[in-house]
C-alpha cells in the first residue's frame, strides 16, 4: 500500500508561499506481517474519506513512524499527509499558521522553544479533553505513563496538557577514546575544571581534537551558565529579565569559549550537528556534550568506529550546580483544526505503548520518552552497550527539570527564542576573538532587554 511522502518546504515570508513550500510525496512501505499487532482501533472505519494534514521537522522518529502510517490508514480509514520540513523553516512555518489562526494542519509538533508561546497565546487544543474522554482514550493508552520532565513544557499554569512528548533529549557526554585517556591516567572528568584537563591533556593526541560542538549555542551554553551560578533569565518564568551580563555568565562564556577556542576543530562555530556527531563517531574528536540521540550512536551505530573505545557518561557538574540540559518536542493540536477527533486518533496511536516499543525493538530506536517501554527489559536489553545501562542515564537526565527546582525553565517561556538568538550572536564574537566575554556579553544584554521591549514584553 501506498503512503504519504513528507514535504520538505522551502523557506519563504507569506503564510501562503510557506504552506505550499517545497510539497513532495513519501513512498511508505508497508511493514510486514512478522510486526506486533497494532493498538486496537474501532473495526468500523470512522474516519473514512478524511485526509489528515500534520506537520513537523524532519527527524528519523517520523521517518521510522512513516513505516507503520500504511496500517493506520488502513485501520481507521483515513489519509495522512505529514508534511516535513528543516528545523527553523517548520518553526516559521507553524508558528505563522498557528498565529494567524489558519486551520491547514490537524496535529502539529509542538517545538520545545516555541510550546509556552504556543500554549500561552491559547493556539492548541486541550488535549485532556481527549485522555478524559473513555470513548476516545481508553484507560491502557495510560497518559501518566509519559516521562513527568518531557511533559513540562507542554503544560499550562493550571496543569492542563497541550502536547504528548514523542522525542526527549537528555544531555550527556560522549567519549571516544577512552583508550588515549587511559594511557594518560585520565579518569572520565566529572567537574568543569576536570573537563578543560582532559581536554587539554588529550588535543593533539594521534590527531584527536579534545572536544567537539556545533552552532546551535543557545542549547550548548545554559548548562555551563548555569552550572556557575547563572542563569538566562533572573526567576523564569515569573520574572523574564534577561541576566545576559551577570558575573556567572561572563565566567562561563569565557570557560566555553576558551574550550572550542583551545580544544575543538578549527571551524567548529559553523559545525552542523551531523558533523560534530561524525566527528565523534570517527574519534577525530574525544568529547562531544549533546542529546542521547546524537552521542549514543558512539556505541550503537553500525558506523561508529570507536565502539570499542568509547563511553556515555553524565555531562561535567558545575561549581554551583549540575543542570544537564533537558527538553522534549511533541504532538499536539491546533486549536482551529478542521478535524481534531481524527487527529487526536492519529496522535494516539503514534505515541501509544505498542507502536513506541515496536520503534525500539524493531529500529533500535531509543528516545521514548514513555517510562514503561523505557524500563522495559527489551529497552534495557537494546540500551545497555559495554556494561553501560544508556536507558537509566537517559531516564536520569530527562526526568531531572520535574525534581525540585525546574531549571529548563528558562528554555520554555515564550521570550526564549528572542533571548536565545542574541546569545547565539553574542557567544561567537566572544569565540572568534572579536570581543572580550565582558563587551560582548554587556552589549547581548543591552540588546536583549531592548528586543524583548520592542516584541511588547514588559520588564
């Protein structure tokens, strides 16, 4: 049977050159007959002659999802049209769409930076009217069953839910040759300070690099701010002010940077995500601080030549604090969908237990973010490399912004992606030796605050 393509758009400025970007059509195969049975849906065809139109980014999670699209179409009698697109295109894309209060898509990702936006301004469809609902969710589909810190974002300040997680990132750190740190004496570096040793002990070794990143700063960066004492904002989300310029933050911007600047690939501050993970992936480079998903396939990825040698471990603790970066991405719905029930159905399914243990068991696939498939002994099983149990570090980090104080906080209020950009702008001044942290970061909080005055944010 024959699918629907993802549509990788093009970027562009009106609402209507963005919904008809790039549109192209995804030949699904159908999965065969050796898959798990399908989470039951009603034998009659409720939703036929319904083409459902959803939209996201690309990630492999659809790409493995596109597999099993066929079966659902099958089932329930409906069409889905999943239309796929770059990271920043999508977020332009829906962010216009859902403001405008167009009703083109049924379900959309709800993007980690752009959720509070979304939530707060009333743009998507309260989800607990679905999950409450016995005739549309039954009781095994289990919604406390998804991770409580991948659920936080998509939460109102009543508690109302907005999204289900599909994807969870949890910061950890990647080495690849712990064979040249043992012939050093070095141990896995557990502190800041630790991590600049390694580094420096390591650059330069067999042509090794220390350490690797990648250009998306505003997601590196908050954990070492953080981990000196410092934040984005001064108390997100009650209190937005930006703290850009604070002592904590000029150390680490100035620790950071002097890190890529000493110990990274010449070239590192345009490095996409693909290259600094195949920079790990070829121990061109020792250590590599991101998600799970782009640091685990040191040691499951068929192509990964350092199995052997590598380890995935917690990132390094601050002086202050250990705050690992956290986020989730999810699905949810806009408000102004034309079809929410047949959406709702759609979402339900491809997040339900079965379809989220069939991508582990069958593709490997290992940032889920339900906690029951996560400690399920196949998970485990998948998960655990070396004697290193990735599926409980994995859950470690990610559950961590829900215990205590949730320092992801800053990463989830609307005014984020306006702060996140001047820090961005601000770090590679700093990086590429054009201003001293202390200029550079007194300059980003000037511009900050103004940005965020000019966008109608009061301070």
């Amino acid at each position: 049977m024959t699918g629907k393509k993802a549509m990788i758009a093009a970027s562009g400025v009106s609402r209507r050159n963005l919904l008809q970007s790039g549109a192209a059509t995804l030949g699904i195969a159908t999965f065969g007959a050796a898959a798990l049975p399908m989470p039951a849906i009603a034998q009659a065809k409720p939703f036929a002659g319904v083409t459902l139109h959803g939209a996201s980014f690309q990630h492999r999670f659809f790409t493995l999802l596109a597999n099993y699209i066929p079966e659902f179409e099958q089932q329930t009698g409906m069409k889905v049209d999943l239309q796929l697109s770059a990271f920043p295109v999508y977020n332009q894309q829906a962010n216009l769409e859902l403001s405008s209060g167009g009703s083109a898509f049924d379900f959309v990702n709800v993007t980690f930076i752009l959720a509070a936006r979304w939530v707060a301004a009333g743009l998507l469809a309260n989800l607990d009217e679905f999950t409450g609902d016995a005739n549309l969710t039954p009781a095994e589909w289990k919604p406390k069953d998804f991770v409580e810190g991948a659920q936080v974002p998509y939460r109102d300040a009543k508690g109302a839910t907005y999204g289900y997680s599909w994807e969870g990132g949890a910061m950890v750190m990647g080495v690849s040759r712990m064979d040249l740190m043992e012939k050093k004496g070095l141990k896995i570096p557990k502190t800041f300070a630790e991590l600049r040793e390694v580094c420096a002990e390591i650059n330069g070794t067999d042509s090794v690099n220390g350490i690797v990143s990648f250009q998306l700063h505003h997601w590196c960066l908050p954990p070492y701010i953080q981990g000196f004492g410092g934040n984005i904002f001064k108390n997100p989300p009650s209190d937005i002010m930006p703290t850009l310029n604070s002592p904590e933050a000029i150390q680490a911007i100035e620790y950071y940077a002097n890190l890529l600047k000493s110990y990274a690939p010449r070239g590192v501050l345009t490095y996409t995500e693909d290259q600094a993970r195949q920079s790990l992936l070829t121990g061109r480079s020792n250590i590599f601080i991101h998600s799970s998903s782009w640091v685990t396939p040191t040691l499951l990825s068929d192509e990964s030549k350092v199995k052997a040698t590598a380890r995935v471990v917690r990132m390094p603790a601050g002086p202050v604090h250990d705050f690992p970066a956290s986020n989730s991405q999810g699905l949810g719905i806009p408000k102004n969908a034309k079809n929410k029930k047949a959406a709702w159905e759609f979402i339900k399914w491809a997040l339900s237990p079965e379809i989220s243990m069939r991508l582990v068991r069958e593709h490997g696939h290992s940032s889920i973010c339900r906690r029951s498939v996560i400690d399920s002994e196949a998970y485990r099983k998948l998960n655990t490399v070396n004697g290193q149990d990735l599926g409980a570090l994995y859950l470690e980090v990610l559950e961590l912004p829900a215990k205590g104080e949730n320092y992801m906080a800053y990463r989830t209020v609307k005014e984020f992606p306006i702060v996140g950009d001047v820090l961005n702008k601000a770090f590679e001044q700093v990086a590429s030796g054009q201003l001293p942290a202390r200029d550079a970061m007194n300059a980003a909080q000037e511009q900050a605050v103004a940005n965020l005055r000019r966008a109608g944010t009061a301070l």
